[in-house]
C-alpha cells in the first residue's frame, strides 16, 4: 500500500524551471486522482512561489 500523504522536500532544490514545475503538476495530480495528498516543504522562496 503506498502512502497517502507523500512529503516532498525541497531543501535542495534552487529553482524550478517550467518543465520541471510542469512534470511535478502532472505527477500530484495523477496522485490526487488515486485519493493521495502531496505535501511539499522545505521550499526556498523562489519554488514557494512557482509553486
């Protein structure tokens, strides 16, 4: 059984160009679709705002 509530942790990443920002869309809703909650922390300011 995976978890219902992933957590993703954005620590180290120092900024999210479009693809990357697009694909992490794609892949939180297809977990949405299979009833998961994402939860991403730890992000810099940059991310948290393209996020």
């Amino acid at each position: 059984m995976a978890p219902t509530v992933p957590i993703l942790r954005l620590r180290l990443v120092p900024f999210m160009a479009l693809t990357g920002l697009q694909a992490l869309q794609e892949l939180v809703r297809k977990l949405q679709k299979r009833g998961v909650s994402v939860m991403p922390c730890e992000a810099n300011h940059r991310v948290r705002a393209k996020l």
